[in-house]
C-alpha cells in the first residue's frame, strides 16, 4: 500500500508493484483543465492518487481530511469504524483537496464555500465513483494562518448495483407498505438515515417498490449517474414554481413525485400542498424514523397538517456483517434466546473469531485472517425501522408528541424496529449479537444507575 506502509526493505524483493488507481473524469463530463492548472497538478496528483489507492486498499467507504493547525489529519472509515491515516503538512493537504475538487469538476478558485462534485476512478477493474464534498475549516490560531477546507470523499462501486429492494434486504413488510401508499395518490413517503450512510440507495430501492408501469413516477432533483428503470426525471422549466412544476407533472398524470432530500420549509409546504393530488417521496437525514418525523414536524411547523399528510416513514441503519472466513459458531443457551427475542429451537448462531493465540513453541502470533485484515468483520448491511402512521400514531405526531413519544406509541403498536428487523440477520448467521449491541447501545455506553444524591447536611 501506499503512504503508510513503505516497505524501506531494499533487499526485500518480494515488494509488490502498487497498483494506484486511476482518475477518469468528472461525473459532470467537465474536462479538467491541468495544463493550466500544472503547479497544482504536480504538487496534488501524485498525493491524491496515493491516498485514494489507500482508501481504496483498506475497502473503505469514505476518507476524511481534517485541518488542525499547520497539520491535517486523513481518516479512512471501513464499514463505518475509523482508521487513522497520515497526518498532512496543511500546505500538502491543501493541494491534495484543490486537486481532487478540480478533477471532479468543482471550483478551485471557491475556497470559502461548500461544494459537491463527482469523480469517476477505476481500482483493479472495478469501476467506482467519488462524491467529493469540501467546507471551509474553522479558522486556525494565528495571524498569518491560510485559509484551509475539510473534504470528504465517499466511494460508491458502480459495479455492485445496488438497486431492487431485494439487494439490500428490505424486509416484505416495508415493501408492501411502500406498495400501497405509493399507488394511493396522496400523502407523503418519508426515508431517513444518518449522514454517508447510502440513503439515497435506500430510497431508490423504496422507490423500485412501486410498479413505475402502472403508476407514472417522475423524479424531481439531481440523482448524479443514478438513473431509475422506468422513472423519468421531470425538468423544471426555468422560471417555474415547484408548484407549478407539480401542476405540470399532474397533468402529465404523474401519481408519484420522488424528490431529492427535503430541508427547506418552503420546499415542504409546497410538498404538503402537492400531496393532497400526488405522493411524494423523499429522503432525509435522521438518526431513526421517530427523529425523522418530529424533523418533518418543524419542517411543516403545524404538527397537525404533518400528521394528516405523513404516511410512513421508513429508516436504516448499516451493521457490520461477520468476516465469512473466520466467523465461530456457536450454540447458544436457551436463556440467551430468550433474552434476546430468538426462537428458542436456534441451534447455531455466530460470533467474531476470537484473538488468535500464539504458537506454543515460538511465541509468534499467527497471521490474521486475509479476508478481513483481522478486524472480524467485512461489509456492512441495511437493518430497517418503519413506523406507520395509524390513526394512533397521528394522534401522537398531532399532539406534537416528541421522539420519546413516538418510539413509545410504534413500541406500543409493535411496530418494525432496528432490534426486531437486525435479528434476522443474527439468525442466519450475517452478523452477532457483539455488534447488535455495540450499535444499538445508547450513546455514551450503557446506562448506570443512577448515584443516590448526597444528603444535604442539616442547617
Ligand atoms: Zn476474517
């Protein structure tokens, strides 16, 4: 591999040839422009490829590089735990941003606002595309300190298509409810996830859902290369309204609106208007679907009129799946199941390879696993979380009940959530209880009890 992991043997002669990866292009199709740009080039190609190719080597996700001070840190995040990178001279870290944002197709001369912007690459035959996103970073101590941007860059292999429900597991109950509120021609779809968590793969697939030859979906947004089978993306005319642009698609006899992720209020009232003729269907960033929906309330600001036009919400979350190659199995006690919610008759269930020992005679630990570098774990896949919004719960949601509420009213109703739907994939072996728990525990660790308060001493 790359930057951190020089072999500085020179008589070791079995050092491969690092395979870098390769830049093909803005998504956009804006060509580049290096000759004018050859300074920047020299100084950030070379370093853009390296740590790419180390992303790239590591199956991470995302990388992120951070300035702090005359430094900057790089990040790598493989199915979601951080490994930390190289630590950049600013200078270098600027030159590695600038350069992959003009290769994407951004502006380098914008330094003091965000952008979003594509890059095709190519890594051992596999076709993969960049979302490079810059900010300005926070501005350093010291007089003299140059401006400096955080970027994040989140991969995406195109080859692995991931766009059936059936491709990322959506469980047949949130199927059949997208089903039939996408064809009831009213009402608002809503699909939330944390932040590069692939939410808008979710929502495609939510959207696949839907049979696009008897209903006339339409797409309103920029999908980037993402294309829909049978789902057309509606042009707005410039100059027109989105309420207009819904009154187009009407009468274009559209039942169904897919819209790009909702944040602003004016969008959403105007979305709130569209849905008493169409559905609507979009993506938001929410920790779970009850955070999802009281987000949404806010949005409208009148929890009564959200109520009344929220149909369902629908959220995921991405666990680690166990490494295939050095899973243990194991058979659990029947009061283990029971704990846990598991039929009783389960007979095997998996767990991460325990540290390997070292050998009795030489002391030497053995290699780790190759599959999954040790780590126990390799991929990650979609557990799901849906709350309907029965008559019940729009008594909730119109009160202007709370998140708390809300969990406590689908909790009453049994609603499908992460713990109920992630045990599906303990039961066939995908991942173990260790991660189930490491990522539904509460923030900050488990609960304590609570220390009993110290008397105050009598006065
Ligand atoms: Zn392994």
């Amino acid at each position: 591999m790359g930057l951190f992991s020089k072999n500085n043997n020179d008589d070791d002669d079995s050092e491969e040839e690092i395979e870098y990866v390769l830049f093909q292009g803005a998504t956009s199709g804006k060509e580049a422009n290096l000759e004018e740009n050859q300074k920047l080039a020299a100084a950030g190609l070379p370093l853009a490829k390296e740590v790419v190719t180390d992303a790239l080597a590591l199956r991470a996700e995302m990388f992120k590089v951070e300035p702090q001070g005359p430094k900057a840190l790089v990040t790598f995040f493989v199915d979601g735990m951080k490994r930390p990178g190289p630590r950049l001279p600013i200078q270098k870290a600027n030159a590695l941003v600038q350069i992959l944002k003009l290769l994407g197709g951004g502006d380098i001369k914008v330094r003091d606002k965000p952008q979003r912007c594509g890059l095709k690459a190519e890594y051992r035959d596999l076709p993969f595309e960049l979302t490079i996103k810059t900010r300005p970073a926070p501005p350093a101590k010291g007089p003299k300190a140059p401006p400096a941007e955080q970027l994040t860059v989140v991969f995406r292999n195109t080859k692995t298509k991931r766009v059936v429900p059936e491709d990322i597991g959506m469980p047949e109950v949130v199927k059949s409810k997208v089903r039939h509120y996408g064809k009831s021609n009213s009402g608002i779809v809503l699909i939330v996830g944390p932040p590069e968590s692939g939410l808008t793969t979710t929502a495609l697939c939510a959207l696949r859902c839907v049979d696009s030859y008897m209903y006339q979906c339409y797409i309103i947004g920029d999908l980037g290369t993402r294309t829909v089978l049978n789902v057309p993306v509606f042009e707005q005319e410039e100059g027109h309204t989105l309420e207009h642009t819904f009154l187009r698609i009407q009468r274009n006899e559209g039942n169904l609106v897919y819209m790009a992720e909702l944040t602003d209020p004016a969008v959403v009232k105007d979305v709130i208007q569209g849905s008493t003729e169409m559905t609507f269907m979009s993506e938001m960033y929410a920790r779970d679907a009850a955070d999802g929906i009281t987000k949404f309330v806010e949005l409208v600001g009148n929890p009564a009129l959200a109520a009344e036009q929220l149909r369902m919400v629908v959220s995921h979350k991405l666990i680690r799946k166990l490494c295939p190659k050095c899973k243990e199995a194991f058979r659990p006690n029947p009061k283990l199941l029971a704990q846990v919610g598991l039929p009783e008759e389960t007979e095997t269930l998996y767990r991460k390879a325990r540290p390997p020992e070292p050998d009795e005679k030489t002391g030497e630990l053995p290699e780790p696993c190759r599959a999954c570098d040790g780590a126990g774990f390799r991929a990650r896949a979609a557990v799901f979380e849906m709350i309907d919004v029965t008559e019940g719960m729009k008594a909730v949601i119109a009160g202007g009940g709370d998140s708390a509420a809300i969990r406590k009213q689908a909790k009453e109703e049994k609603q499908l959530n992460f713990q109920k739907d992630a045990l599906r994939l303990v039961l066939d072996g995908s991942t173990g209880l260790d991660e189930l728990q490491r990522t539904f525990a509460p923030p900050g660790g488990p609960r304590r009890k609570k220390k009993p308060a110290r008397r105050r001493p009598p006065e």
